[in-house]
C-alpha cells in the first residue's frame, strides 16, 4: 500500500489532500506543527505527526516515524499580505524559511531513500499569484517565486534517479485559513499613504466570481503524484486555470 506525507494539514489543503488519498486507499502520514486529528477524516490509514518544517530535529524525528515515503507534499506555507514598505522583515524571513528553505529540507530528507528505490514523487504547493504580479503580496509571490525555480531545477536532478519532481499552483481560497492568517499577518501596518489603494484592491480581489476550493487543490494534487505524463506545473482552481491561459501555459 503506497505511503504519502504531507505538510501542512492543520486545515484547508492539507486535509483535503489527505482526505483524498485516503478515500484512494493509500496510507497518509498528516503533519503540523500541533498534532490534531480534528478535521481529517477517520482511518486506521492515518497516521497524525508533529512536524516543523523550519526545524531540522523536527523533520528527522518525522521521517524516522513515517517509515517509507512513496510521495512527499510540501503544502506547509505561511502568506502576509502587504505593502514592501509596511511589511516587518522578520515576518518576511518567516516566509521564506517556511515556504522556501522548508520544502527543501524536507525533500533533501526523504531523497536518499526515493533515491536509493529509484522511486517517488514530490510535489510542492506553490501558488498561482507567481503566473500575474498582484500588490501587497511581493514578498509571497517572492517565495513562492523561488519556490517554482528550485523545484523546476530540481526535478532535474530527482530524474536521474526515477524521482519525479512537480509543481501545483493554487488559485486565491478565502474560505480556508491561509487567507485569513495572511490578512492577520498583515495586521494594521499598511503605511497610511497606501491606504486606500489596498483598501480597494482587497475588495476586488474579494469579490472575484472565481475562486479555488480545497477540493481543486486535492485533486490536482492526487494527479501530480500519479499521473506521471503530468506536467511540470499544474493549475488548481478555475481562478488558478483562467490565470494559467493568460500566462500562455496550456490546463490540459
């Protein structure tokens, strides 16, 4: 029975992703930072582990618990949404240690074994804002940005090996808690000269009739890791797909 662990699966993404697994009959090592079992569905397929992914001892104790890994979802991820000048840089590292240096940890962790089996997949959740430059949200899309680039890299080297490497970009889901954790983050540091052109691009973006739900996102991702003729990147959502045309990319 085919094993995935997957970050992040605290709420919205991660657990539809783990849910979608499970219902395919796979094995499914859930991790967050604060192990809970709430909202993930009930199966003796479930394993719930503490994981950190900024945290070198954290991702060892995880790995070592997991066992074999046959994929990995990097979908641990930290949003701010704000202005440059009002965003706090340390907030900034956070983005980026998380978003960034996170999934490379994890995908040197499980490597050498991928490796040494000549098999695996891992795919890491980036974003769709990286397809279209949108304001107050430059220091994510940087990271996820970076994201895309070490991955696409990446898949290079995994590939000499029989490890395949992907991509899946989600489009905007105001109704899981990345969104509002990244509006809390941005808190009430928007300077006062960029008040009310964010006050008006945050009720646009809002009010957008196309939106991606944490099914969209499941989906893709189960097509990531099995499909092995799918693409490098992957669009999750009808905003996320409309963006993909637009960039000249095609959502077949």
């Amino acid at each position: 029975m085919p094993r995935i662990l997957i970050t992040g699966c605290s709420s919205g993404f991660g657990q539809a992703i783990a849910a979608q697994f499970l219902d395919q009959g796979w094995e499914v090592i859930a991790t967050m930072r604060n192990p809970s079992a709430e909202g993930l569905p009930q199966s003796d397929r479930l394993q719930v582990l503490p994981l950190d992914v900024t945290d070198p001892e954290s991702i060892a104790a995880a790995i070592a618990a997991a066992g074999q890994i046959d994929a990995l979802v990097n979908n641990a991820g930290v949003g701010m949404l704000n202005v440059l000048e009002g965003a706090d840089i340390g907030r900034a590292r956070e983005l980026f240690e998380t978003n960034v240096l996170g999934a490379m940890a994890m995908a040197r962790a499980v490597m050498p074994d991928m490796r040494a089996r000549r098999s695996g997949v891992i795919v890491n959740v980036s974003s769709s804002v990286t397809l279209r430059p949108l304001p107050a949200l430059s220091i994510y899309s940087a990271s996820k940005a970076a994201l895309n680039a070490f991955t696409e890299s990446f898949a290079l080297e995994a590939a000499e090996f029989g490890v395949r490497a992907r991509l899946v970009l989600p489009g905007s889901a105001p109704s899981t808690s990345f969104g509002r954790n990244a509006v809390a983050r941005m808190g009430m540091d928007v300077p006062e000269a960029y008040g009310a052109f964010v006050q008006a691009y945050f009720q646009s973006h809002m009010s957008a009739t196309e939106k991606t739900q944490a099914s969209d996102v499941a989906q893709v991702v189960w097509r990531a890791v099995t499909d092995e003729t799918a693409p490098m990147k992957l669009p999750a959502g009808a905003d996320a797909e409309t963006w993909f045309r637009e960039a000249g990319f095609a959502t077949a």
